[in-house]
C-alpha cells in the first residue's frame, strides 16, 4: 500500500498581479530571486529539508516556465519513485468542470491525488515567500498539541499589523480568534499561509464547502472549522520571512542578500537551497571591469561597472555600462554605455546603447500607482530598450520598444510602455 | 547508435606534481566549474553515444565521485548508460591494468555483450569540443581499420615530445607513428581519440593478450600501422591536454580569452558537469576582480587579477590573488598575498600567507590547516 505521513500541496497558480509587469508571462513562483534562484524553489527546498518527497504543485496562471522549471522533479531530489513532485493543473471533468476559483477549491479539485497517497497530514504552502522552515517542526508541534489545524504564524512589527490576517491566541498558543485586516490589532501573530491539517478534517471541510463560490482557506475553510470547535493552533515561525508580493518588497529581499552578513544567508552549507541550474559556465570579469557589493550568477560576463546589485546568469554587462542598485535577471544583455539605477530588468531583455534608466525627478505612475512605486523601473521580460533614451523612475515598460515610441527620446517618470 | 564509448581515465603522470596526489587527472578542475573528464564526457553526450565506460585505476575516488550519478551528461538512459571500471580481482585475473590495452582486455566482456558496431577510445585529460560522428563517417568511408584522431600544435604550445607524433600520406593514412619521441619530427599529435569496428578491437585486445603485449598505442598503433590501413582525422578546433603542470596551467588561462570562453561557453554545443547546487557568486566592498573567471558560491572581500578562481572559494580582505589558480574549496584568510601558484583545492590559507611563484615555474600550494568555523 502507498502511504505517506504528509504531503505537501503548494499554491503556484497566482498572477501576483503586484509584480506587475514581472508577471505578464510567467506565475509569481517562476519570478526569478537572488541571481539564481526562483521564488518556488524556497518552499520547494524547504519541503525536501524537512523530509516532505511528495508534493503537488497546482499550477493555473501561465505555466509554462513553472513546468519547465520543475520537470520531474531533479533539482530537489522530488524525482520519485512513490510521490515526488507532481504537478497538478486544471482538468476537464465530466461535469462541472472549473478553473481553480480559489486556494481552498483548488485543493479541493485534486482530491483524488490526496486520497492516493493515504496521508495523515496535509500541509498546505504558497509560492510567494523566501524563507527557510523545517516543516517537519512544525508537524512535531501539530502532533504533540493534539491539533486538528496548526497555522504557522509570523510576529510582524506592531505598526505593520494591520496590514495583516492576524489570530488571537491563548497562553498556549490555541488560537481564540481571528482577524482580517484590522484598523486597532490586538496581536500582531500574522497568518503566513501554511496550514497542517488533518487529513479527515481537510477532507470533510472541504467536502462540505464545495459549493463555496471561490472557496479561500483564510476566508472560508479555517473560519467553518474554528466555528465547529475545531482545535487550531499557532505555530509560530522565528526565522527569515519575506513577503516578496510587491516590487518594492521583491526589490528590497533582493538587496538584503547583499550584506555583508544578510539575515537570509544563501551561504550556509546547512539547508541548502536547490534549483534548476541551466548555465554552467563560471564568470568572466574583464580589466576594466567595477564590482562592488554584488551578487552575480553563472556565465555572466562584466565588462562594465556594477555595484550594489544582484545580476543574474547568463548575464552580459558590456564595456562603460553602469548598473547600481538594480536586480537584473538571465540573459538580459545591458549594452555599452547604458546607465541603470534602481530597476528591475526580467530575463532577456536588450538595453541599447547609452540608454539611460531611473533618471529625472520622482512622478506617481499613471497606470498603476499602487503597483509601480517606490522610484523603480521595472522592465518585462523579452523587452527592448532602444538606445540612447532616457527612462524617468516609476516606470513600466514591457515589449520590442523602439526609438519612435519615445518622443525626444524620453519617457517621463510614471509613464508606461505595455506591450 | 552506432557506437559505444570507452574512456581511458586511468593514467598518472608525474609531470602534473602533486596535483595527482589526491585525484587522477581526468578529475582535474578545469576553467572553472568544470572536470577534464566533462570535456569528453559531452562530447560523448553530443555525438549521441549513449553507451559509455569509463576506465579509471589511479586514485579514482575524486574521478568516482564525479561520475556519482549520469544524469549530468544525459547518460542514464534504459538503453545505454555511463559505466565505471575501476579494476578488481577476478579467477583469471589478479593484477592491476598493466597498459590501456590491457585495460581495454580486462573489460572485453562489455565489449563482447554490446552490439553496436563501432567502439570510440577516448582519453580523460583532454580539454576540447568534438562530434565523434564525424570521425566515424571518415572511419567508414575510407574503410579504415582503425582511425586515429590528431591536431597540429604549434611548438608554443605544448612540448610535443610528450605526445604520440605521426606522420600521414596525401590520403591521411598515418605511415610513421612515434610514441613520446626525443625529437618531434612533425607537428602533428595524437589527441588519443580511437575509432574502431568492435569485433576488430575484441580480436586485436586477445592476439595482444596471448603476446602479453599491454599498450595499445606501442602494441598496437605503432606496431600495426603497416600491416592495417591506420587513418588520421585531423581535428582543427580548440584542443589542449592538461596532463603536466605547465600545459593545466596554460590550458586554465587560456579561458580569459574571449574567444576560447565564447567557443566553449556560448557556442553550441554545450559542455555538461555535476551541478553543486552552490548560490551565486558574492562581491563585498572592497572586492576588485579584472580579467578573471569567478566560478559559483564564492565570496571575494579582495583583488583578483588574472586568475582562475574555482567554486565556493572565500578571499578574505586586503588580499591579492595574480595570475593564478585556486582550486575548489579553498579559504585565503585576510591580507594574503598569491601570485602565480595552483592552489589545492579544500586548503584553508591563514591571514597573512604569502605564496609566489615565477612566470616559468608556477607554485602548487598545498596547506594542511584546520579551517575554523567563522
């Protein structure tokens, strides 16, 4: 008989929408981190570190690169032969078939890949935070307390809390109550989104929310089981955790890693992180070349001056180019003499010559304020800069862009380009 | 496929030093996040023969653990597969691999149980890109017996006097042979790539048995080239052994060239290794790189210049690394000082250390400390 003790379900399906143009062609989890990584492969590792070999991925949004990147599993040893990684996009039923309308529903519409492994525990992640965690901690905690939900929690800064979905516990650690978002929090315990259920319980909650239109763990799920008595507790995390949901927030976890000593150490032979590794090759650092303060990926080459930054693999930073405080992702190409400050650049893009990026005084994006802030310039995947214009800060820009597309060779700060 | 691969990994040479110590040659780090042995492995890989063994004998436990798992080189497959044949004791047979004909005798079985039609022999301290299919359709256009692969080096560089040196007619067939030579009487050198039909191989290895010959380019090479028709096939792309100090030295800096680096690294094909699951590479203020390679997992605080600077390597501040070689592994404590040496791999530098070597003579280092947790 096949038999697990616990599963892992990741939630990869989401746009995050808040990474803006980052995300037009690819989920959140498939965002690149770090110069080498991808965000998935935080939960993915942390799975294989705590001792989880059987994982299902649910996948909805754009998941092409998700797929190539998992494969079968080998990076992180999910390459099984009962279990390892599976994923789990939506299907075609024979009646009331349905995209995954939420987390809870998603879950609830692979059942059947659950059920085949006899688990006793499911644990319940998402792909959108960089962190490290021994869920097998976590499950010790969950047995020992004898709960039915255990739900780690995060202690987030007081005057950030309301911000948050917050619980309130008992001196020992049961949770009383719940709240979403509240103007005067009375804890600042955030939900982090990972819940250890039971099996039965999972199973009979979800069976009886069924009907749920977009059925959500936070807003239906953990609420029908707190009101039926259930015993649901508070594990609360102490690590490094990152929400890496925003621009702004994406932009500063990378930065971190920069420190001499970051909080979040890549570096550390304990709890390795694994991903797909496509390039190989070392780098190449060329006699005039600058560095300080960076991160750099494989088979990069700088022939320019880059500091504090975090470059990707495959990288090409050609002669006279300046790259500061920027995250620049594989194969992107920045070329002679172009000039970047505070951006965002995804995979493959082509920065012409003597472009300049982050200039001019700080404007309110006129496109989407909330989410191209904080001075950035955030340039999609597969774009193309022409030469010799200059970017302004707040900016948006994804597609083949060419010289027409920037009157005076200018694009003003919170101006957009979207292709 | 029509082939399978044997790859002869087992020799030792004491012109690489105390580089050998801990592993065989075909186990060298080469340019960076690369063995010697990746070289030929890919091109195994990217002639598509699926079916390889590799033949180890000296201090193959570095080389072993390489070739730990094949699917870095795409070889796990359910027809064919990467094979490792480090001698044993047997009934019949209780020694060592006396030469590589005998090596090749010891494993006649394997040669025997496949059925592809053709065998290429290659060696593992070679450093170049090659298609063995093209070698084969040579092999069998002209109805060879046996095709040896050659380059032509320049005097510069490498002493060919190390290497087998031939001599071919208008039509490539090779009607002088000579094995390390006092003098090079051409240019044109062996890179000890084989190609041969299997049944051919499997009664050449048991007539030089029975003679109690054992190396296969004197007993068999040298000693056939009249009597079987024995054709050259000139490879005219990037090719260097790094089989002594001076040549792994050369070989490693040829690599801050741009175009040795975009033949290897950017042109297709591409050249597998063991992925080590390392995070990217760290600069911290202070760090000053030019015109060096940077492999994963380092962290540099110091100035590195012309060198080769292998993975997970830490260089501590204030230190100076010129024109030289750190292998994998390797911790170089504050305020250090490196100037043209090789320094081995897992050595553990203290703050202060000072090595420097000549331009003719580069220095291996070779530390024993104990390195403390920081």
């Amino acid at each position: 008989m096949i038999k697990k003790e616990m599963i892992a379900m990741l939630l990869a399906g989401g746009q995050g929408s808040r990474l803006g143009v980052l995300t037009s062609k690819l989920a959140k989890p498939a965002v690149a981190f770090g110069g080498k990584y991808k965000i998935i492969d935080f939960p993915l590792s942390n799975c294989i570190n705590s001792g989880i070999d059987t994982v299902g991925v649910l996948t909805q949004y754009q998941p092409l690169r998700l797929n190539q990147h998992i494969g079968i599993g080998i990076p992180w040893d999910l390459d099984r032969n009962i279990g390892g990684v599976s994923i789990l996009p939506p299907y075609e039923k024979s009646q009331n078939t349905d995209w995954y309308t939420g987390t809870a529903n998603a879950i609830y519409q692979n059942m059947e890949f659950m059920e085949y492994y006899h688990p006793d525990y499911v644990i319940i992640l998402g792909g959108d935070h960089i962190y490290k965690m021994d869920y097998e901690l976590m499950l010790e905690f969950h047995k020992k307390n004898n709960a039915q939900i255990t739900l780690a929690t995060y202690e987030v800064p007081w005057e950030d809390a309301s911000r948050f979905g917050l619980v309130i516990t008992d001196e020992n650690n049961q949770i009383l109550e719940f709240e979403e978002k509240p103007a005067n929090p009375r804890s600042n315990k955030a939900s982090m989104g990972i819940y250890i259920f039971n099996w039965e319980v999972l199973k009979e909650a979800l069976e009886t929310l069924s009907e749920q239109p977009g059925c959500d763990f936070g807003m239906h799920v953990i609420p029908y089981c707190h009101q039926r008595g259930d015993k649901i507790m508070a594990y609360n995390y102490q690590g490094y955790w990152k929400d890496v949901g925003t621009l702004s927030a994406y932009w500063e976890a990378n930065m971190e890693l920069i420190d001499i000593i970051p909080e979040f150490n890549l570096y550390e032979e304990f709890w390795r992180i694994y991903t797909k590794t496509d390039v190989i090759p070392p780098q190449y650092f060329s006699a005039d070349s600058k560095v300080n303060a960076c991160i750099v990926g494989d088979g990069t080459e700088v022939y320019g001056e880059i500091s504090n930054s975090v470059i990707g693999a495959g990288v090409v930073i050609e002669e006279g180019a300046v790259v500061t405080n920027s995250i620049i992702m594989n194969n992107t190409v920045i070329k002679k003499g172009a000039k970047i400050e505070k951006s965002i650049i995804a995979e493959s893009v082509e920065v012409g010559e003597n472009a300049e990026l982050g200039v001019f005084e700080e404007a309110e994006n006129k496109y989407k304020p909330k989410v191209y802030s904080g001075g950035l310039v955030t340039i999609g995947e597969g774009s193309v800069i022409p030469a010799n214009v200059k970017i302004g800060k707040n900016v948006a820009i994804v597609g083949k862009t060419t010289a027409e597309d920037y009157p005076d060779g200018i694009l003003a700060s919170g101006e957009s380009i979207i292709r | 496929m029509k082939s399978i691969g044997i790859i002869l990994a087992g020799g030792n040479n004491n012109r690489i030093g105390r580089l050998s110590d801990k592993r065989a040659i075909a186990a060298l780090p080469v340019a960076g996040s690369y063995r010697a042995i990746d070289f030929t492995l890919s091109n195994m890989s990217n002639s598509r023969v699926s079916k390889v063994a590799v033949l180890p004998q000296f201090n193959a436990r570095s080389l072993n653990e390489h070739l730990s798992s094949s699917k870095w080189w795409d070889f796990g497959r359910k027809q064919g597969g990467l094979y490792v044949f480090t001698p044993t004791v047997t009934k019949n047979n209780n020694s060592w691999y006396q030469g590589t004909a005998d090596a090749l005798y010891q494993n006649i079985d394997f040669l025997k149980k496949s059925h592809e039609p053709y065998v290429i022999i290659a060696t593992g301290d070679g450093v170049y890109k090659m298609d063995y299919g093209k070698v084969l359709e040579a092999h069998i256009a002209k109805n060879a017996d046996i095709t040896v692969v050659y380059t032509t080096l320049k005097d510069t560089d490498d002493d060919l006097t190390r290497f087998g040196v031939l001599k071919l007619d208008e039509n490539e067939r090779i009607v002088e042979f000579e094995e390390k030579p006092l003098v090079a009487s051409s240019n044109n050198v062996s890179i000890g790539v084989y190609v041969i039909r299997r049944r051919h191989l499997i009664e050449i290895l048991e007539r030089c048995a029975r003679e109690d010959r054992h190396d296969f380019v004197q007993d068999v090479l040298v000693r056939y080239r009249n009597v079987r028709k024995i054709y050259g096939y000139k490879l005219d792309t990037y090719w260097r052994n790094i089989a002594t100090v001076d040549s792994y030295f050369k070989t490693n800096m040829d690599f801050l060239k741009k175009d040795v680096r975009d033949y290897f690294f950017k042109q297709y094909p591409d050249v597998y290794s063991k992925v080590d699951d390392l995070p990217p590479a760290k600069y911290n203020t202070g760090a000053e790189v030019k015109n060096s390679i940077i492999s994963s997992g380092c962290i540099v605080n110091g100035k590195v210049e012309n060198s080769i600077i292998f993975k997970d390597v830490y260089i501590g501040n204030n230190c100076t690394i010129k024109n030289s070689i750190i292998l994998n592994d390797v911790y170089i404590g504050d305020d250090s000082y490196i100037e043209n040496c090789i320094v081995e791999s897992r050595d553990t530098l203290r703050p202060g250390t000072n090595y420097v070597g000549t331009d003719d003579e580069v220095k291996i280092v070779i530390e024993k400390n104990v390195r403390y947790i920081l």
